[in-house]
C-alpha cells in the first residue's frame, strides 16, 4: 500500500488529516504510527480552528521528522528544513489556491483530496532530498 492509500484509510477509520498524513509517512520518518497518531492529534481542523490545514501540517512535520534539525547551530540542517517546508507550502498553495483548512473547505477541496496530496508530496520530497 503507497503512502495516499494510508493516509486514505487512517482518515477513513477516523484520524484527522495531519494523523492521516504523519502516519501514512512512517517508513520515511521512522516515527511508530501511534506515536505520529499522538503527534497530530490537536492539528486536524486547522488546528481546530480552521487555520492551516492539518494534511499540511501532517506533511511539514514529517519533513521535520525525517529532516531534524535538533542542533541550534546546525545551519545546514536549519536551511535544509526551512526550504523544504516552503516547497511543499508552495506545492500546496499551487494545486488548492490557499492553505487554510476554513477556504479550503469552502472552495469545494475534500480532506480525502488535500491528504492525498500532501502525503504524496511530501513523501516525493523526502526521497528527492535524502542523501
């Protein structure tokens, strides 16, 4: 099963969109799905108030997961990070026209559609930077 279809069935079985996306992201994050289940769990709704979608975030958290930057002198991993997130915000904002859970719900985008998505780009993000 690829990354969409397990992000598809955890939201499916009742997770929000950034549990449905973390979780789905586990082989590239190295995070146990209850912990990346855990993880997410306040973020679904835009962290409940409709604000930045939670597949999104679901997404920048597997970057950051896969991508640490656990170092506070580490500019490179700092950098590395920082670019990242802006790639898959820039993807997002490309494919939906915003990134807010409230207008994307309100321009007709279904959660299935915008799990989808983040799950499969971040999941091309990470393959293509993984050194």
């Amino acid at each position: 099963m690829g990354v969409k279809e397990k992000a598809t069935a955890l939201h499916e079985s009742g997770f929000n969109c950034a549990q449905s996306v973390l979780g789905a992201l586990g082989e590239y994050t190295d995070l146990e799905e209850k912990t990346a289940l855990a993880l997410g769990g306040g973020l679904g709704g835009g962290a409940r108030c409709g604000e930045l979608c939670g597949a999104l975030s679901g997404g920048i958290m597997a970057l950051g997961a896969a991508f640490p930057y656990t170092d506070g002198e580490d500019a490179a991993a700092r950098s590395k990070i920082a670019s990242l997130t802006v790639s898959l915000d820039r993807a997002f904002r490309e494919e939906f026209g915003c990134v807010r859970c409230v207008d994307l719900k309100r321009s007709g985008h279904p959660c299935a559609e915008l799990i989808e998505f983040a799950a499969q780009k971040t999941q091309e993000l990470i393959e293509s930077n993984k050194e």
